[in-house]
C-alpha cells in the first residue's frame, strides 16, 4: 500500500502550458514555435525559485516529442503521449550537486546516441550557473554545434554567472514573478480541490508570503493546512503558524522609521525579537512593508531603508546577535 503523502506544490504541478501561471508570453511562444516546427537547440529559463522554469521545461520536453501537439496540449494518444519510457529521452541534472566537469563529459557522451522513444532528447540542467568553469568550456562545443536529436534547457536564478557565449548561443526567456492576484487563485483553487475551507483574508495571507513564487505559496499553504486539520483556515491561524506576528508590527515599525522616531522604533524592535518569529522571517516582513510604504509614498528615508535591509540577508544568517544588527540598521534607517 502506498502511502507517500505529496506536497501541494508537487500535487497541482502544471502539466501543459495552460496550467502555468503567470508567464503568458512564454508558454504561448514555445508552444508556437512548438506548433511551427521551428524548435531551438538550446533555451536559457532565468528567474527567481518557483517561477516555472522547471515545470515549463518539463512539459516542454512531452511536447517537443509530442506526435500531434496542439493547442498547447499534448495528445495522449501518440506512441510518445503512451510511452512508460519517457525517462530514456528526458535527462535532469541538478548542476548544484553534479557541478564538475566529469557530469559534462558523461552528458556530452551520452548526447552522440539518438532518442529511444520520441524525437528528441531533452537534457533539463537546473541550477546550470552552479558549474564550474572548466565544465562550462566543456559544454560549450556541444551547445555550439549539438546533434539534431538534443534539444537543451538551462535553468538559473543567477544568469549574470553564466559566461556570455553560454548566453549567447540559447533562446532567452524571462521568468517573472508571479502576481500577488494569480497566487491567490492558485491557492484557492487546490483549497477547494482538498475541500478546504479559508476565508478570503487567509488566502490573501498564504499569498503574500509567496512573494512571487507559487512554490513558496503552496508550500506554505500546505504547512498552515497540516496546523489547522479539519479547522477552517484563517489568518489568526496563519499568524500562529508564523510566530505569533500580525504583518502590521511590520508596517508600524516602518512608519516608525519614517518619522525618525528612534525610541518607538527600538521598542517595536524589542517586540519582534521577543516573538518566537524566525530572523528570516522577520527580515522578509520588514522588507515586505519597506516596499509596500515606498511604492505608496517614496521617500529618501523609505530607500535608505530598503538598502539597508536588503544587504542584511546574509549578515543575519550568521550573525550570533541578529537583533543587533537588525536594530542598528533600523536606526541608520531613521537618521540616528
């Protein structure tokens, strides 16, 4: 009997280009060019994590290979659509830990044979930024000069460390993060196919806390689900799950720092580090409510702000007193 439980994000994974969310001109120009037979041998997926890249080169993959593709779907019906060996003609590599240039020689061998099954093979490389240098040289003939049958599809969320001739020689698309109004259709779309119940609030909540990613969205919503069980979802539970929080200390305190008012402001600080919140998360909430406050009024103390605690994401991962650096930058932040 099996019994793995899925994630949600793993569970509602997109299976067509319809299915993905947020990134419009892309799935409608691969499904074209798809449509059109004029199929590139190499593409580049940049964006943030759980954008799409992968889901989209996925299904990409089915659709290249694909007897009577259309309409952005699949058949189901063709030899390929009926294949159970799909895997022989679909290869993913995690370059993060198959970084060396030994993979790349494996993969460059592998590339001469023709597909088993469809027409195509398909090498997905996530994370494609994390090879080191010599095995970047090593795949550069290949991605120059790649057999007929290969199709590639490198994916990043840092493409400014890739090499300018590995851009150069891929189709480029850009991954955007998804909107706060597609998470939340998103959301309440798997919540009323597990039948469960949130209210309008909650989702928006679930949503926010994405901050474009569907992946971090739906991860979220499964962790608040598992806390709630058979209990509706709302955001007094969201606020539970997250430490005890409400995102509107983090909105005071911005209006705080604002208004220059140094003693208020180490008081909130003082507050928020007494919580059982993460460092990571209230570095998320205060960033969150900076950029929401600058976009409503900009301000020269609201982008000092935002400078100072972007560049403390990696200081507060390591620091031993992440209160004190957080409040040092909440009170240059204020003009003290």
């Amino acid at each position: 009997m099996n019994t793995e439980v899925k994630s949600f994000y793993r569970v509602y994974r997109p299976k067509s280009f319809g299915e993905v969310v947020g990134q419009d001109f892309i799935t409608k120009t691969l499904s074209n060019q798809i449509m059109a037979g004029k199929i590139g041998h190499a593409y580049l997926f940049c964006g943030t994590r759980g954008t799409g890249k992968t889901s989209v080169a996925k299904i990409m993959a089915n659709a290249v290979n694909c007897e009577n593709f259309h309409d952005g779907k699949v058949c189901g019906k063709c030899a390929w659509c009926q294949s159970t060996n799909k895997s022989m003609d679909i290869f993913e590599i995690d370059a993060a830990s198959n970084n060396g240039v030994d993979a790349v020689r494996d993969l460059i061998e592998s590339v001469k044979y023709p597909p088993v099954v469809g027409k195509y093979k398909v090498y997905i490389i996530d994370e494609v930024h994390m090879f080191s240098g010599s095995a970047f040289n090593a795949l550069l003939k290949t991605l120059e000069e790649p057999p007929a049958h290969v199709i590639f599809i490198l994916a990043t969320t840092e493409p400014h460390k890739l090499l300018p001739t590995v851009q150069s020689r891929c189709l480029r698309f850009n991954f955007q993060n998804v909107s706060l109004s597609n998470l939340e259709k998103v959301i309440a779309g798997v919540f009323k196919k597990e039948k469960l119940t949130a209210d309008a609030a909650a989702i928006t909540a679930i949503a926010k806390e994405g901050q474009g990613s569907v992946r971090d969205a739906l991860s979220f919503a499964d962790t608040v689900a598992a806390y709630c069980g058979n209990e509706p979802i709302t955001v007094e539970a969201i606020n539970r799950v997250v430490g005890g929080l409400d995102a509107q200390i983090f909105h005071d305190l911005v209006q705080q720092i604002a208004a220059g008012d140094v003693k208020t402001v180490r008081a909130t600080v003082t507050k928020i580090f007494n919580s059982a919140t993460s460092t990571a998360r209230i570095l998320k909430g205060t960033l969150a409510a900076i950029k929401d406050a600058y976009v409503a009024q900009p301000t020269p103390r609201l982008a000092t702000a935002l400078r100072m605690f972007a560049n403390l994401e990696m200081t507060l991962k390591y620091a031993t007193d992440p209160h004190g650096y957080f409040e040092t930058a909440a009170l240059v932040a204020c003009g003290a």
